[in-house]
C-alpha cells in the first residue's frame, strides 16, 4: 500500500501534520471497470488519487 507521502509527491510539499491527516481522512475505494465515480449533475465532494489503472473523463456540453 503507498503512503500518504507517495500518493502526495506528485501534488506538491506536506508537512508531517497534514500527511497525518490525510492518512486518518483519506479512504481507499476499488472502482472496477465500467462503474461511475460520479453522474452528470451531481456535485464532486471528493478529491481522488488513481493509485493503478486508468480513469476515463468524459464532458458533455
């Protein structure tokens, strides 16, 4: 499992304290193939990190 640190390296710099609270908020979601994080019209109330795989965005106008 990657650590706090390994997921935000590419985001930028944490200090311990926010690594800390990432790590005791954060929760790790399986998303098999096909399924929708989120729907059209819903509102994101989350940040995600893909750890493997690949994700796909879609955008109607």
């Amino acid at each position: 499992m990657m650590s706090a640190q390994e997921i935000l390296a590419g985001v930028g710099t944490f200090s311990p304290h926010d690594l800390l609270l990432f790590e005791e908020k954060a929760l790790r979601k399986i998303v098999k193939k096909n399924d929708k994080v989120l729907r059209q019209g819903e509102v994101c109330q989350s940040v995600y990190f893909i750890l493997s795989g690949s994700f796909v965005q879609f955008q109607s106008d």
